[in-house]
C-alpha cells in the first residue's frame, strides 16, 4: 500500500510500524513537514490496535505490578485462566523479566510510575482529536466515561493503593454503590455492589477503524506506507542511512521503532538491551448482543473490560505470559464469555457461531508499566516509541506528539527520563 508523495523533497524519517503508536507518530511527524514513509510488515492497526477494549482512559496511572505481588506468582502460574497467567513451558525465558517486574512493584516505585504516566495519559482523549478530526471521523471516539465495579467492599478496598496513587495525580472519581449504581448503569448484574466512575475517559468504537481511518489522512496528506519487515539498520557515525528491510534500504535520515511487541531486536541492534516481553491478550465480541453498556466498564474483581462498539459487545483483557509463538489458549477467549455473562445476566447463554468472534494478540510490555520513548545508543537520529502495554492506544497520540518534538530537535513538552531506555 503506498500513496504518491515527493521523497526527497524533505529530510525523510521512516516510521516502523502500523499500529495505533506508529501511525500517531507518523501523522505528527507529517504535520511537521518532513517525507515520511511508514514502514509496517502487515496490515495498518491489524496487531495489539485491532483487538483492543479501545478505552482512552487518563485514570490507567496504576502499574500492573504493585505491592505483593510476588505473593501472588504461584497463582499465576497454578491458574491457567487467571487475569495474569504464566505457561510454565515459558518461565525460563520470562525469569529475567520477572524478577524486574516483582522488583517494580515497591511503593515508592510504583507513585513514580504513576506520576511519569500521568502526563503522558493526561486528556488522552483530547490528544486524538485534532487527528481524528482531520480525518473527519469524530464519531469514532466518545466521552462518555468509563466505570470501573466490584463485587463487595472487600475486592474494592483491596484496590486502595491504586485509587490513592490517583488521588495523589489529581484523577478525579466517584464511588457509587448499590441502588445508585445499578440506576446509573441498568445492564450489570446486582451482585456488584461497587462502581467507581471516571468522567473524563473516552473510548473508540472501533480501534481498528480508528487507526485506519488517521492512517488515510497520512495518506491522502502525502505520507507513504511500505509493506515490508524491518530488519535493522544502516548507520555510521551516529547518522542514518536507513532503514534494512526484507524489501530492500528504505533511505531515511531519522528513524522510529514503534514495533510493538516485535521491537526488541532492533533496539538490540542499535546497542539497547531493553527487557521487553510479551503480554498475550484476548478478547471476544458478540455482534448484536441481547444487553449492552452504556459506556465501558471495567470488572475490576475479574480484571476485564467490556466495551459497546460499533462490531457488537467486546470484551477484552486479562494477561497470558507465553511468548509470540506458541499457539492460542482460546480457552482464555472462553472464559472471558463465561465471565461477561456474568457481568451481564441479560447475555443469552449461546449465540449462533456467526454472531461471535475472538482475538488473541500481543502488547508490548514492560516490567515497570512504562513505555520506552527516548533516542538509540549507537544513533540518536533513531527514536524508541515502544512498550506501552495497557495503555498503548490512550497514550498513541502523546507519545507521537513527544516523538515529533525529538525529530524536530525541540525539547519535548514530556519529560521523557523515566521512560529513557537505558533505565534498567
């Protein structure tokens, strides 16, 4: 897929991968006025930005490893279908990445995780617009909250830590119980007791579509789109070449490796010894379901979001530690199911095959819950966007912007140290 444009014509930054970060990105660095070529191996939004729960949520400032976690790794690995799941044929690679995560998770660690995030969350909503907006597709984006609920009062103060870390990053919310709960969202099941609204997050109805539809203004814009893998790069002296791929060397004198999931080797290539891993995510979606949510609500007892899209009723997350070959446990996919009926007592028991599908992919994580964003080692004309985990698609737009202001040789309006990758 490619577009017409004038190579040449500007100084040339290749953008590495189609996904929700990488075409952000792209679009900004366009805005700037340079050739930019985005360089994706399959199809635009078809990785992590296709499957989704598609929230856009500021209040995603908790890390996934707090305090006490390392009690809880046997049940990661005794639970198969646990909201965070390790594949014993897979502990051996993930040990390292293990041993870093637990060691991430200490108090003082973890409030400075959530102030580094909060900015680069911040309005996350906002941060789209002016994208989706000049791609004429506002409707694609929403505001109307998202609800966090929980079975009893026990699962919710188990959660303290995280509402204070939000309390201490000035996210507001409010707590809802009982009768006033069930009034303010009719389809959930009266068994949860507790809700925990957040005004100012948004969602898309379609990530996929999203993604795709800013990638059309790339194109219609002037920005080019090459199908091909990225393989490393060529450089000397600190200046790039360009970029090395299954298709040949894409001249380019700046570079972005926002890959995902599959961008460790590249920065292994440029010196970065980053302790990327990989988080398996599901989901399944019933098209034209019985009961649907006013907004997206977050089963935050079972660790799940459900989501109303544009397709049906998604419902999306949990964790699965196996690496990026070994096949699906679409059980995971099952169970997620088992627990939105749960959820939604309105949900029919069965659906016709043709009314349900399921996803599984793969988010880019790091074992302190912060994205890598910062420049190359060996050459700084390459920039990192990698490893956003939860929060890739609520933090694309920033990180784009952040991204452009290095390429452009402004300061960036994010202070980028805590996400430097060379802090491990």
């Amino acid at each position: 897929m490619t577009s017409s444009s004038k190579p040449g014509t500007a100084r040339t930054v290749a953008v590495i991968g189609g996904g929700a970060v990488g075409v952000a990105t792209a679009s900004f660095l366009l805005r700037e006025g340079f050739d930019v070529v985005l360089i994706e191996r399959g199809g635009l939004g078809e990785g992590a930005s296709f499957g989704n729960a598609g929230v856009l949520a500021p209040s995603s400032v908790v890390p996934m490893s707090m305090p006490g976690t390392l009690m809880k790794v046997p049940g990661y690995l005794l639970d198969p279908l646990g909201p965070l799941s390790i594949r014993w044929s897979y502990l051996p690679t993930l040990a390292p990445w293990l041993a870093r995560f637990v060691r991430s998770g200490t108090r003082e660690r973890v409030q400075a995780q959530a102030r580094a995030l909060k900015p680069l969350l911040d309005d996350s909503f906002s941060a789209w617009l002016p994208l989706v907006r000049h791609a004429g597709n506002e409707v694609l984006i929403q505001r109307d909250g998202f609800l966090a609920v929980y079975r009893s009062e026990a699962d919710f103060a188990g959660d303290a830590l995280g509402f204070q870390l939000r309390r201490d990053n000035d996210i507001p919310f409010e707590v809802m119980r009982g009768a006033d709960l069930w009034a303010f969202e009719p389809s959930i099941s009266r068994d949860y007791t507790v809700g925990v609204l957040f005004r100012q997050c948004g969602h898309t109805i379609n990530p996929n579509r999203l993604v795709r539809t800013v990638a059309d203004a790339f194109l219609r814009d002037g920005g080019r789109v090459v199908q091909a893998r990225a393989l490393g790069f060529a450089h000397a002296g600190g200046a790039l070449q360009g970029v090395q791929t299954d298709a040949g060397l894409i001249p380019a004198s700046a570079a972005v490796v926002a890959c995902g999931a599959h961008s460790r080797p590249l920065a292994a290539g440029l010196g970065d010894d980053v302790p990327l891993d990989t988080e398996r995510g599901y989901h399944v979606l019933i098209a034209d379901p019985e009961t649907r949510p006013l907004r997206p609500i977050l089963d935050a007892s079972a660790k799940f979001v459900s989501t109303p899209m544009e397709t049906g009723l998604r419902m999306a997350g949990t964790v699965e530690f196996a690496g990026l070959d070994a096949p699906p446990d679409w059980k995971r996919a099952a169970h997620l199911f088992t627990l939105g009926r749960r959820l939604f007592p309105g949900l029919a028991p069965h659906h016709p095959e043709a009314r349900v599908s399921r996803w599984m992919g793969f988010r880019p994580s790091m074992p302190d819950s912060l994205p890598v964003i910062g420049r190359a080692s060996a050459c700084p004309a390459v920039v990192y966007a990698f490893g956003h985990g939860h929060v890739g698609l609520a933090s694309a737009a920033r990180t784009g912007m952040a991204v452009a202001d290095l390429v452009a040789g402004r300061p960036p309006a994010l202070d980028l140290a805590p996400f430097a990758p060379t802090r491990f």
